[in-house]
C-alpha cells in the first residue's frame, strides 16, 4: 500500500521561550528559541485512506500502530496522547479544504514529553510538514503553525496560543523568534550567548500538576474577560504607560494580576530584543527573572518545585532565571556563565534533594533550527 516514491523525513524541534508567557492568546509578543532535541518522522503515502501512525515504545509511544480512516476524522472523537496529535493535524489539513490523503507515519522524539517544552507542537509540526510535502500542498511554515494550533484547540480541544507551533515551525538556528501573534510578523533575532561568554541551561523539573489544563484555559478566559472589562480587543492594546489606569478599572485583585503581567510582559519582550540587537546579554538576566516574578506573584502559573529551581538557580550565580511555557510544573531556563551549567545544575538538584523533590533533569541549549525535511 506504501507508495515509496512519495516518502520522506521530517523533522521538527521543541522549544524553549526566552521571554513572553501567557502573551500569545492575548495577542502580544513572544521569543522563544528552537531545541536541539526534535520529534522525526519518517512518512510515506497511501493510497487507500489510511492513517497508520506508529510511536515505538521506546520513544514513548505504544508497541502497536494505530489505524484511522482519514475521513472518519472527528474532533472529540480520535485516540488521545501522541496519535490524536497527529490525527488532528489532518483532520484540520483536510478541514481547511487541503487535499490530504492516507499515510504511514513512524514517529520518535527526543523532547523529553511533560516537560513544558513543547513535545506535542513538535509532534504536529513534523507531521503537518510531512503532510505539507507528501500531497504538494506548498504551505508556509506559518500557515502550517496555524493548522496545528487548529488540530490542537478544535480537535484535541487544549486552548492553547501559536507560539509552540509557530516555535517549532519557524525558528532557525542561532536565532530567537520575535513574533507577533496577533498578525505573525516576525524577526528573526540573533541569539547567540556563547559569543558573549554565557550559556543557557535548561531544568527540567519532572513536575506536571494534573490541574494545569483546566488552570491554562481559567487564565485565558480571566484575560478575555478582563479585555472585555477594559473594553479592548485584547490585552496586547493596553498601553504600558497606561496600566495604573486599567488596573483601576478592574473589579478584582485576580484580574489586576492577570492584566498586569500581561503588559509587563509584552514590555519584557521588547525589552530583551532590544537587548539582543544591542549585544547586551548580561542585561537579560534581570529581565528573565522580573518575568518569573510576574508569572509566579501576578498570573500565579509557577508552582513550588519551580520557584525553587529558579531560586536554586539564582543563588548559584545564574544572571536571570524564569519557568518557561504554560507552568504548573515544567522546565525553567537560567542564563549562565559559560562553563557553569553543571554546577547551577547540579545546585538545582542539591535543592530539590534537599526539598526530597525527585531529582531534576538538565540540559545546556542553544537556539537550534525549526522544522525541515531531512531526507
Ligand atoms: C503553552 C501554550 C502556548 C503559550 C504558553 C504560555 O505552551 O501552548 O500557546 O500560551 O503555554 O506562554
């Protein structure tokens, strides 16, 4: 059934955000980087409708395929984890009016999955890409990111924004992506910390609270909400200069908060690309650390074994620390001095030992290339 001569790799990386949380369903900014780590799919087309989707076991996925008819694709209505990743992303292909047919698709991964790096953009960007290429349907990387938050808000139904898909779609190495979400402009910023004697780590803190989901979609709709209070489209038209007057329009300490670190945040992003474009690394650590602060005191997304991390991190010499992606658990990012990723690592899991948190995991990144076919 396997038609060969349509047949390929493709892979696409996980990410990690430097700076711009919560921002992106409220329309603001963002700039995250790509992961060296990156979820491969090795594809091929068939000719009979069917989407045979495979996850070795060994890459976290099941020991048997699973089959689908692509035209039996319902949202609400596909396997969950891994598989309903990629069959949502062609459901929403198709859904779109794209022409997309049956498949065999191998996956592995090397995105540690929970970790708030973006495993499941990763998995549906490879997979749209592989699509992309497969039936010719010559979309561009961001309308692919698009597709994909599509798969995961009206198929897998997690209210998520477009910075994990336009992330992994778009980046490129040696650059942080500066987007805007509301219309998808963007730059391309170099971001290259070993040039100025730093490095970045990454912590895994192996937590993922079970109430994160229904917590993600409480702040998103406390942000509309609040928008609708403000009598704006969204948060992003706050005017920074203007917050002291929002926040006393607003009825309740909970939605201060949320306005607040929105509009801070979207000023920490600016600020940081100005601080990239001005060559001025050290000066980002304070920035990244103002920002968990925000996210930890006003959005209250952190939670304790990440405030410990990020602590850890600091009291080991790190110049900034923040968590980085939605929170409840997940990765934190430390800038470091060049050298010193081991050591603020392992001060990490000295502290969690210490807390008797399970050990951490960590990592050194570099900001790495989006999706691409490979072969
Ligand atoms: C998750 C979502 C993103 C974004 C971040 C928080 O990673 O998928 O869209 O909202 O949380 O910045």
């Amino acid at each position: 059934m396997t038609n060969t001569a349509r047949a390929g790799v493709w892979a696409a990386p996980g990410r990690v955000n430097l700076i711009g949380e919560h921002t992106d369903y409220n329309d603001g900014f963002v700039l995250p980087f790509a992961l060296s780590q990156q979820v491969t799919v090795a594809a091929a087309r068939r000719d009979d409708g069917l989407l045979r989707l495979r996850f070795p076991a060994a890459s976290g996925g099941t020991k048997d395929p699973v089959q689908l008819r692509i035209d039996a694709l319902e949202p609400g209505r596909g396997p969950r984890g891994w598989a309903g990743y990629a069959a949502g992303v062609a459901w929403a292909l198709r859904d779109a009016g794209h022409p997309v047919g049956g498949v065999d698709v191998t996956f592995s991964s090397t995105v540690p999955p929970g970790a708030g790096l973006s495993s499941s953009a990763a998995l549906e960007v490879a997979c749209a890409l592989a699509l992309n290429d497969l039936y010719e349907l010559g979309l561009p990387g961001d309308e692919l990111a698009l597709l994909c938050r599509r798969a995961e808000n009206a198929y897998i139904g997690a209210p998520t924004g477009i910075m994990d898909q336009a992330a992994s779609a778009c980046c490129t190495p040696g650059h942080a992506l500066f987007l805007d979400t509301r219309d998808l402009s963007r730059r391309h910023v170099p971001f290259d910390p070993a040039a100025h004697g730093l490095a970045l780590l990454v912590v895994d803190t192996r937590v993922q609270h079970a109430h994160a989901d229904g917590e993600y979609g409480r702040r998103r709709a406390g942000c509309e909400a609040a928008a609708r209070t403000l009598g704006v489209r969204a948060l992003r038209d706050v005017p920074h200069g203007e917050l002291p007057a929002a926040l006393g329009r607003l009825p309740d300490a909970d939605s201060r908060g949320l306005v607040r670190h929105v509009v801070t945040e979207n000023e920490r992003v600016l600020r940081a690309v100005d601080l990239l474009a001005a060559g001025d690394l050290p000066a980002l650590g304070p920035v990244l650390t103002a920002g968990h602060a925000s996210l930890r005191d006003d959005f209250r997304v952190s939670c304790p074994e990440v405030d410990l991390a990020v602590t850890a991190a600091l009291s080991a010499g790190a110049l900034g620390a923040r968590m980085t992606g939605g929170g409840f658990g997940g990765s934190v990012l430390a800038l470091v001095a060049r050298g010193a990723e081991e050591a603020v690592g392992a001060a990490v899991a000295a502290a969690f030992a210490e807390a008797s948190y399970a050990p951490p995991h960590w990592f050194g990144a570099a900001a790495s290339a989006g999706a691409r076919r490979l072969s």
